[in-house]
C-alpha cells in the first residue's frame, strides 16, 4: 500500500478482512508451545476465608459503564457482509453479558459508506456497554482519516478510540504498509483533538517497557498489550500468503502477555492496562486480573465458539470464563473485584 493514499491498496480492506475470517476457520494460527506467560504463576489458597459463592461480584465500572466481570471481547472484524453479521452476533451476546466490545478496523467502513450505517448501527443492539472503534496505527497519519475518525466519535455512538499496533502483521502482508515514519505525531495528535479516550492496542506480539513510556509521552492512558500466547500475527500473514510450513521464528515473535503486564505496570503505574493476547480461559483472565490489568481481552477465542456454536458458543464461552473467575476469587478469598484487582497476597511465582 502506497502510505500516500490509503485507499489505494492491490487488495481492499474488505476482501483482505473476509480473507482473515476465513483463514482462522481452516488454520490454527496460535503457535504450539507458546504461552502467554501466565502459567508462571500459582493462586495462594484461603482456607479460613469467610465467605458466601453466592455473594461474590466481579463487577467493576469501565468507561462509564457497569459491566459484569472484567473482560472484553477484542476487534475481530467487520465491513464485509460476513464481518458485519458477526459483529452484530458479538454485540447481541456482549450486551446479554454487560462486557466491552471492540468492533474491527473502521477503514474497511470508511472505504464503503452504506458500512457506517452497519457500524452505527451496532450501538442499536448494545446500548448498555463500551463500544470502541478501531483504526491502525498505520493508516491514522492520514488526515482525513484522523478527520473521518473523531468525527465517527462525536455523536456518542462510540465510548474509546482503539488504535492497532501491527509492525510485523504489516511487514508480512504483501500488501502491508512497511512505512511507520510519523506514527507518533498522528497518534498524539489524535489524543488532542478526540473526546474519548483512545486506547493503544497491540495483536499479539506485545508491548515493550519503552512503547508503554513512550506511549504515555504521546498522551495514552490505556493499551491493550496484546501480548504473545495466543494469535500469532506473523504465522497468519504467513499462511495467507500460502507458507504454511509447520513453524517459523516470526510466529513467536515479541513479548508474552504476562511479561508485558508486568513491565508496563513498572514503567508507567498510572496505565490503565488491559491484557490480551492468548486469554483462552476464565483461569487467564483471572491471573491477568489478579496481576494488575483493569481488564482483559480476547479475540479468537470467541470467534472460535462462533463458529462451532454461533451466538450460543459465545455465550456459553464468556459465562464459563466468568464463572471460573468467580471460583478464583472465591478459593483466593476476594468477595469482589477490587479485593482481587492488584492483589499481590494471592499469587506466588511459582519458580520462586
Ligand atoms: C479474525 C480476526 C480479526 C481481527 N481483526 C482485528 C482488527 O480489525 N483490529 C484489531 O485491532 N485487531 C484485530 N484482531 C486482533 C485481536 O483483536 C487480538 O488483538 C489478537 O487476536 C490477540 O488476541 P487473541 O490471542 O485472543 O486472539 C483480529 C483477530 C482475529 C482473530
């Protein structure tokens, strides 16, 4: 893609979105082996600890809003009639379950109008939960789509901005945008003029302790770390371009989740983290939790249990995940969830 003119692609954003969707049905494009960090820790029982199963309450306040437990379903798709059906599908369960969605990159809404309207509309279907759009890094140093984006933001329809991180997503796509020059300025340019907060999203190869300083420098106080362990981003631009030997040593490219958790709350305390990338069960979410992210996140997963189930996959998917928490928190002796959140008295690291 030219970095001159973002619509000007070999492939359109529409198509490229299908093809992903359909990628992840026929491949598994998690890396064999590859953690996300997480396993390296162990809950501290409490026995004497008084309390009722029945009174435990994982709820917490995020962007202005109640949800039940603290996790998000992450950008999966959306602009294409497939990706669209989707997106409706993951807002009717999200609002069933009161938990955040993030809807896919916008450019591929921005590129075709009767799209917005779709995208407008999700807000109909989930009017009691954060909604929050989506944009790539890359393509955000485009004026007008900075413009087009804050614009998108202004009548209420959206509660944060996510923008995606994806240097090595785009180095791998035959069409990708290898030209990064001038990130910085347009996303803390962004900052300024947007009335929601804007939240900086890696997709599976994490966050290092410099991209968290150097993102709290442009104005950011939310991430989505979107840490190794779970979608390799590397091995699915990989396998779309046809490669499909078994391994590569991009697939593992970057930083585990638990790892860039970690780092980030050291670096910049005052980061609202969010931790995603390879949470594939109610015990990550958990650990994640528990290790100090105000929430976490989860993307193929739950597309998973789409495909396998439909909405009811995803329904079954997210209220095991929230009852396992509820488990933790009540064997840990935390009856809600700010006695979890941060709670260093819970976990041991288990090499210790
Ligand atoms: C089919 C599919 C499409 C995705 N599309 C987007 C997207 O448009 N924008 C984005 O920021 N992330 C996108 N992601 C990345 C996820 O939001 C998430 O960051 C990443 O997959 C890591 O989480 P996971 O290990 O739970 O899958 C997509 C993921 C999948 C599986």
């Amino acid at each position: 893609m030219s970095s001159g003119n973002i619509y000007d692609t070999t492939m359109g954003t529409k198509e490229r979105k299908d093809e992903h969707l359909a990628l992840f049905k026929q491949f598994d494009l998690t890396v064999s082996g590859s953690t996300n960090g997480f396993e390296e820790w162990e809950w501290i029982p409490a026995e004497t600890a008084e309390l009722r199963f029945d009174a435990i309450d994982p709820s917490l306040s995020f962007l202005g809003y109640t949800i039940s437990f603290p996790l998000m379903i992450a950008a999966l798709s959306g602009g294409s009639d497939e990706g669209n059906t989707l997106n409706e599908a993951l807002a009717e369960c999200a609002e069933i379950e009161r938990i955040p969605l993030g809807i896919g990159s916008v450019r591929s809404f921005l590129e075709n109008h009767t799209g917005l309207s779709v995208l407008q509309g999700l807000r109909n279907i989930a009017p009691h939960i954060p909604l929050i759009t989506n944009i790539g890094i890359a393509q955000l140093r485009d004026l007008h789509i900075r413009n087009e984006i804050v614009t998108l933001t202004l009548d209420g329809q959206f509660d944060a901005i996510a923008v995606h991180f994806n240097k090595i997503q785009e180095l791998i796509q035959p069409e990708g945008d290898t030209d990064f020059t001038g990130i910085m300025d347009a996303l803390s340019t962004l900052v300024e003029k947007s009335d929601i907060p804007i939240i900086a999203k890696q997709v599976g190869h994490g966050f290092s302790g410099n991209d968290i300083r150097q993102l709290w420098q442009a104005g950011i106080r939310y991430v989505d770390l979107g840490g190794r362990g779970g979608t390799s981003w590397a091995r699915a631009e990989r396998f779309r371009k046809g490669d499909h030997i078994e391994k590569d040593p991009f697939d593992v490219w970057g930083l585990t989740t638990a790892h860039c958790l970690k780092t980030a709350l050291e670096q910049c305390p005052g980061m609202l983290c969010i931790a995603g990338g390879g949470i594939h069960s109610g015990h990550d979410v958990a650990k994640g939790i528990a290790l100090g992210a105000r929430l976490c996140s989860t993307a193929n997963t739950i597309y998973q249990a789409y495909l396998k189930n439909g909405k009811e996959g995803i329904l079954k998917t997210l209220r095991n995940m929230r009852t396992i928490l509820k488990q933790i928190m009540f064997l840990t002796g935390c009856p809600t969830y700010t006695t979890f959140h941060n709670n260093p008295t819970i976990l041991r690291q288990s090499r210790d």
